[in-house]
C-alpha cells in the first residue's frame, strides 16, 4: 500500500500543478500579452459605429443585398448563410451537377444585379462561397464590377467610388503571401460616409 501511495502521490501532484499552469497560468498570460499589445484584435477585430454600437468584425463576412452597397461572396454558413455559429462550405464536389447549376444561377444574377453583358467573365468569388462562408472579402476584381451599380444607386460619381475600393484594400501580406482582397464591411461602412458627405 505505501508503494502505491508513493507511486500514485507524484502523478496527482504533476497533474495537479500542470492543469493549474496549463490551464490557469498560460491562458491569463497569453491574453493579458494580447490584449496589451494587440488589443483591438485580440477582442475579435470588432468595429463599432460613431455610437459606439458593435456593427460586425473585419474577420467574419456579413450580408448586403441592397443596391447601394457591395455585395460580400455567397455563403454556406448556416440555413441562410453568414452564420457564425455554423461555418462551413457547401461540401458540394467540383463534379457536383448541383454545384454547376447553383454556380450558373448566380453567374446570371451577377450579371443582371450588375448590369453586365451576357458574355461578361464574372470572378469566381461571385459566385462561390469560401471553405468557411464567412470571409469578409471579395477580390478586387469583384469590387470593381459592382462600382457602377453602387455609384449610380448612391449618385456618387464612379471615380471616388473606385477610389474608395483602394482604399479599403488589403494587400497580400508580405506582398506575396495570399491575394489583395477588399473588405466588404469596411468599405461599405466607408460608402455610407461618403454617401453622408455628398449633398
């Protein structure tokens, strides 16, 4: 019995000491350096409006269907898509007929939605949603298809809204890790700022 207990006696305590450093210590130390020194994000990018009212984060995608703002990639998340609670593709194959009809649908709405001719190659962002449903960006190109819609139903003229695409954004990190993409959210956000400052 005493060569168990003296067995048994340090295993309890490693256990006991790693679950209090590991799972106490680490954790309060690792956030408390986050939020020190990366404290907007380490609170989930949130951007709040001139209220100070939460609006969404710059990490996670949201929807805009109407026509004076720019429209975020399709998504599969959830029954409705942009669920954060159920991210996730469509799981559809690459020789999916489903995936190939849903991909036609929409291509044909890009165009109309857009005002584009029938012969017009529309980005495969468009079109598709991302392996999460929740990506916040769209491709450059995406954005610059969509600027005479939104210029027209904002009566803006089209080079500051083409403008405000640059401007909003964000270039492949190191300059050739991933791809420039344009952040929905951030630019539609901008739009309305613009839009306010235009009679």
């Amino acid at each position: 019995m005493k060569y168990i207990y003296s067995e048994l006696r340090p295993a309890v305590v490693a256990t006991l000491v790693l679950a209090v450093v590991c799972c106490g210590f680490y954790p309060l130390a690792v956030t408390g350096m986050a939020k020190l020194a990366f404290a907007h994000k380490a609170d989930g990018s949130l951007i709040t409006n001139k209220d100070g009212v939460i609006i969404g984060s710059s990490l996670l995608g949201q929807n805009f269907s109407a026509e004076k703002y720019f429209h975020p990639r399709p998504s599969a998340a959830g029954t409705n898509g942009y669920d954060a609670t159920s991210s996730g593709g469509s799981n559809f194959g690459p020789t999916s007929q489903k995936l190939a009809d849903l991909i036609k649908e929409r291509v044909a709405a890009y165009r109309a939605t857009n005002g584009l001719a029938e012969t017009q190659a529309v980005p495969a962002d468009a079109v598709t949603a991302s392996g999460s449903g929740l990506d916040p960006h769209i491709t450059p190109a995406n954005a610059a298809l969509q600027a005479a819609r939104v210029a027209k139903a904002c009566a803006l003229p089209l080079p500051e809204i083409q403008n405000l695409i640059v401007a909003n954004t964000d270039r492949a990190g190191l300059g050739f890790l991933g791809a420039d993409g344009v952040n929905v959210l951030k630019l539609n956000l901008a739009l309305d700022v613009l839009s306010k400052k235009h009679p």
